[in-house]
C-alpha cells in the first residue's frame, strides 16, 4: 500500500490516499475540507480529486510572501517546486523580460513579479481554469503592472516576444519545447529548464537536449539541481543554462 503522504494547501488538506477517518482531520484547526487526489492527468495537468471529508476545493494558500488562489479539482499544486518557486526570485535582475512558458496559476510568475524587479513578466498558460486563477492571482498580489497574462500555446506565443530569461518549468515533454524557447530567448539570455530523467543520465540528457536546440548558439551551464524523485530511478532536475 502507498504510503500516506500529506499536504496542507490554504484550508484544504490533501491526500495521496484514502485515511482511515478523514473527518478527524476536520478537527485540526482552519481546516475546512480533507480531500484525495487520485491521480494528475494530460499535458494540461488535470487533476482528479475525491473530498473525503468536508465540503470545497477551491482555497488560497500562502507561500514565501505570495497568495495563490487555486481550484485544487480544476489544477495541480506541485508541492516539489517549493525550493525553485523561492530561488527564481533571487536570480531576475531589475528591468529583465521574463516568459514563464507554462504559467499554470502563476507558480513562478507571481513570486517574481513579488520578489523581483522584472520589466515585465509574460505569463503563458494553455488551459483556461488555470489562465482563469493566474489573472486572479495577479490581482491579489497586486502585480497587474508587471505581468502580462497570455492564454494560449506557448509554442506559439514564445517565439514571438523575447525575453531575458525564459522559465520552462514541467510539463511531461518539456524537451518538445526548447526549440519555442530558443526562439525566444536573447543572446546572453537564460533558461531554467525542468525535465524528468534517469538517474545515471540525469543531467547529461537535460543538457545534450539544450545544446542540439540552442545549435548554432552556445550553451553555458550556470546550475544543475535535483528537483524531487520522480519515480524509482527517474529524478526531476532543472537546469540554468545561458545562451549565448
Ligand atoms: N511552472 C509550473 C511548475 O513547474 O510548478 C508548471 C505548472 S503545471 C505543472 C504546467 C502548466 O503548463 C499547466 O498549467 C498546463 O496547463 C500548462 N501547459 C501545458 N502545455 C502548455 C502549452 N503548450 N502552452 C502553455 N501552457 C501549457
């Protein structure tokens, strides 16, 4: 039997399997409903969720200074991103372009727009539940002057604008978007890119794939991470790399 992991996300405690008496949870204090997710499914993400107990699965949630209203029935919260939702931040410097190619709610787009100092921030995101709550989000963090929400493919969109840094964040075949990201991309620009792979080729696969899209152009390694295990063997890593 899977172990029983758990997450507190706003008001909402979330499952990754049934408990024995959800509504106990129900006791602990702010705590206004206990639900499972079952699984996350498609390129978009989409959860399916059962409440356990409780009633609602729509909250807002607190993290680093940021509030994200989130629909956890309708989007994914990925609590591994915690670290890289914090450290991005730290890294814009003042008056930089971002692309954020797969803004979901707004996971990193929102902390740079709090924490930075960007010129601007294009937010991408394809699937309009989460377009929905990422403009929502904008306005409670009161970051309406700095990012700019698009809604659409962002193979399409990214190619268009160019950007200092591009944030390719997970999304299953992230590797089938660097070309979009290339395009985008200035010389000297940087991109965190997240992919999945196996453990001996963890960080050598990542970077083979930059390096064959960015071709002409040069690639520096700037910062290689283990994001979280992904399964047995396989590890979700990110890598900083500039393009010149
Ligand atoms: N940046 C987030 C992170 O790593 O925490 C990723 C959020 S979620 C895992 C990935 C998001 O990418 C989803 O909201 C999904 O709808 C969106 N997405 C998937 N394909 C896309 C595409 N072609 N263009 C724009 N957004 C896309």
């Amino acid at each position: 039997m899977k172990t029983m992991k758990w997450a507190r996300i706003g008001d909402i405690i979330v499952l990754n399997r049934e408990a024995d008496d959800p509504e106990a949870l129900l006791e602990m204090e702010g705590v206004r409903s206990v639900i499972r997710v079952e699984g996350i499914h498609g390129p978009l993400r989409r959860p399916r969720v059962r409440v356990l107990a409780g009633s609602g699965t729509e909250t807002v949630h607190k993290e680093n200074g940021c509030l994200f209203r989130i629909d956890l029935s309708r989007v994914m919260w990925s609590r591994g991103n915690i670290n890289e939702r914090a450290r991005i931040p730290s890294l814009v410097e003042e008056g930089e372009t971002v692309v954020d190619m797969f803004a979901g709610i707004g996971y990193f787009s929102i902390p740079v727009a709090v924490h930075s100092d960007p010129g601007r921030v294009y937010s991408v995101e394809l699937n309009p539940d989460s377009f929905e709550l990422l403009k929502s989000n904008i306005t409670l963090n009161r970051v309406e002057g700095i990012i700019e929400p698009i809604l659409g493919d962002c193979r399409e969109v990214a190619p268009e604008l160019d950007a200092d840094r591009v944030i390719m964040g997970y999304v299953g075949r992230t590797h089938h978007f660097l070309d979009a990201a290339m395009e985008c991309v200035r010389d000297g620009g940087v991109i965190h890119y997240h992919e999945t792979a196996p453990e001996a080729i963890r960080f050598s696969r990542p970077l083979r794939r930059i390096e064959r899209a960015a071709h002409p152009r040069r690639v520096s390694l700037l910062d290689k991470r283990v994001i979280k295990k992904y399964s047995p063997g396989v590890w979700h890593v990110v890598l900083d790399v500039r393009i010149h």
